[in-house]
C-alpha cells in the first residue's frame, strides 16, 4: 500500500531523472519572495491552473509515464519550484475540492449541488482587499456544477465582490442559441457538461441568460459566427477552456486569473486510451497556457503561476477502489498529489519533499498579490510567500 511519503520519495527520484540530482534535494524555507523589489506585489499576476479527476504517478512521473508529460516535465518542470507531497483532506469531488483550493478551507457542501462555497474565495479577498474591479478575477469552470464558486455565501463579502466567471461549454451552447440542439453531433465532446453522467445536458441557458453571454463574448472579442467557428476547429472541452482563457488574457490581462482544466475525469469512463489521452491533453494546455505568459507583454515577466490536480485517483491495489477509473477510496493514492510553482520570483530547478495542503495555496496567493485571507484555514508556503 503507498503512502504519502513514499509517493513523495518517488515523485522526487522521477525528477531528479528529469531534472538533474541537485534538484532532489529537500529544500524548505527558500523564501526568494524576499529579494523582489518593494510594491511589486501589485505588479505581479497570477495564474492557477488546476485539474480535475487527477492523473496517478504511473501515467505521469514513473519512469514509463514521463512520456505522457513531455511539456510538464521537459518545458515547466525544470523552471519550477515543484512541491511532490501536496496532501488533499477534504471530499474528493471535483466541485468541493476546487472551491476548497480557491478558499485555503475544506469545504463540505454537497459536490454534485451547484453552489457558493461557505468561506471566502481569493477573488473576494482579492477585490475587496485592493479594491480591484470585476474584470480583474476570473474562473475558467469545466461545468455547470462550478456555477457559483467565482464567490461565496459569506455575507461579509459574496458576489459583488467575486470572480467573474465563464463556462466555456454554456458560453459555446448559448452562442449557438436554437440551434444548439441540430449541433449536438457536431460538437458532442464540447457540450457534454461532465464525465460522470452518461448523456449530453441541455446547457444552454435561460433567455434571460443571453444578454449575460453577449457580454462576454465582448469581453473576449468574438460575436456568435466567431464562436461558433473557432469552436469547431477544437477537439476537447479543455481546448475550448483554454482558448477562452488564452482570449481573456488578450483582451483584459487580468491579474488573478483561475482555471480548470476537466479532460482527464474521462477516467470514469473506463477506457484507458482515453484517460491516456486525456493527460496528454492536459500536458500539452499547460504549456499553450505558459506560452501565452512567455508571449504577452501583460503577462511575461511579472507573472507567477501554480499548476496542481485537485486530487489524484485511486490505485490499482486500494481495496474497495476500481484503479485508475476512480477516486473513491480515500487512500494516500487519491489524496496525495504536487504542484508546480513557476514564473515571477520562483526559484527555478528545486523541490521541496515536505508535506503541504491544497488549501494552503489560498493564503500564500494573497501573500503574492498583497491582501489578506482572513478566514483561510490553510498555511502560506514559506518557500513562497
């Protein structure tokens, strides 16, 4: 049976391969924030690229599953600070998890219900703490059930102050308006809202809705007729996400700027190839996404950004689980994942062994950006903020 540490002893020896053996060293309390210049803090951007249904070691670090990671092991990892032991102990549902990321608290909400999480998000903290518009947070969310999680029911803050947020798939489903339905076999990969229901939902909104999707489609610079077309040159709901999020930051540069990425949870599907290729996928958005930092004035230079799986899945020996199909075992397997730090101010090249939470990712943003996370339960990293 894998535990923790030894997922973490392993993902470290997988690197050191890749990376070189200075980097396998366990290094903490780093701090390299402290040589940035003072007030840059309101410079800096930040991207958090998370993913559901999170893929196992075997089909990424291990030796035979590097392949399936060329661009986070060979482009993002080697300028990273890579943390290998990044411990979730909260629900694994992808709704409850992502939301507990983006409040540094364990939420308990019922995953499959489409609600704001109970603690403040890092975009409310963000707005109300810097006094920032709305266009300067947004949520990229894989599905209907992330609807709300841009702010929270908190009344001290709630949704005059949260992120704004985009569903891709809604926004694609809506643009092609009455007939959405006749497109359905045209674009049945970008309109199926989640892997964990067998048929197609209807997800185009309400009429009242659509005034909302014009406004985005300004925001992003594109009418229907445009949507509708670049949409039908992608392959995956992920590639739609990103070509939004790559639209986004084009158009506005926001300084906070949350997504998340769902291709690999196909796992549910029970087809290996697919859960292969659904990691292959996610590999290569990771690095358009870097590459839109790299080539955006906005962005280059003054960028950090952090890429972690909401949780991983179960394994293949974890009694009461079904292998790399599902999450629902609880094992140190499915609760241990990592994380990447890279861009602005990062120490390239280093990991760090030590065990850390998902949910202390939320106050160490606001230790980046400048504002605080009051009601966060999590922990700033010290080897970044």
């Amino acid at each position: 049976m894998h535990s923790s540490p030894s997922i973490a002893l392993s993902r470290r020896n997988f690197l050191a391969s890749a990376l070189g053996a200075a980097a396998s060293a366990t290094l903490v309390a780093l701090q390299p924030y402290q040589a940035l210049a003072s007030g840059i803090a309101t410079r800096r951007k930040v991207i958090v690229i998370t993913f559901g249904g999170g893929a196992r070691d075997d089909e990424t670090f291990s030796l035979e599953g590097q392949r399936n990671i060329p661009h986070l092991l060979n482009t993002l990892a080697p300028q990273s600070c890579f943390f290998t032991q990044v411990l979730n102990r909260g629900i694994l549902g992808h709704y409850v998890a992502t939301a507990s990321i983006a409040c540094g608290a364990y939420e308990t909400f019922d995953n499959f219900l489409a609600q704001g999480p109970t603690h403040p998000t890092i975009f409310e903290y963000f707005r109300k703490s810097l006094r920032r518009p709305g266009d300067d947070a947004w949520v990229i969310a894989p599905s209907d059930l992330f609807a709300l999680m841009g702010s929270s029911r908190d009344r001290r803050y709630g949704p005059s102050l949260g992120a704004r947020l985009v569903l891709p798939k809604q926004l694609l489903a809506n643009a092609l308006g009455t007939d959405a339905g006749s497109h359905l076999n045209a674009y049945p990969d970008l309109l199926r809202d989640n892997y964990e229901t067998p048929s197609v939902s209807d997800l185009r909104s309400s009429a009242g809705n659509q005034e909302e999707t014009e406004r985005t489609l300004t925001h992003l610079g594109l009418d229907r007729a445009e949507m509708k077309n670049r949409a039908a040159k992608l392959v995956s709901p992920d590639e739609l996400s990103v070509f939004v999020t790559r639209r986004i930051m084009q158009q506005l540069a926001p300084s906070l700027l949350f997504v998340t990425l769902h291709d690999i949870d196909i796992a549910h599907s029970g087809a290996y190839s697919l859960y292969i290729e659904g990691i292959r996928r996610t590999d290569r958005l990771c690095g358009e996404i870097w590459e839109e930092v790299q080539s955006n004035p906005e962005y280059k230079d003054k960028t950090t950004v952090f890429i972690l799986p909401d949780f991983g899945r179960d394994g293949d020996g974890d009694s009461g689980g079904n292998g790399f199909q599902h999450h629902r075992t609880g094992s140190a397997m499915a609760r241990t994942t990592w994380m990447m730090a890279l861009g602005s101010g990062i120490r390239e090249n280093t990991v760090i062994h030590r065990p850390i939470d998902s949910i202390d990712l939320a106050p160490t943003l606001g230790g980046l950006l400048g504002f605080e996370t009051p009601y966060a339960l999590g922990k700033r990293i010290t080897e970044l903020a």
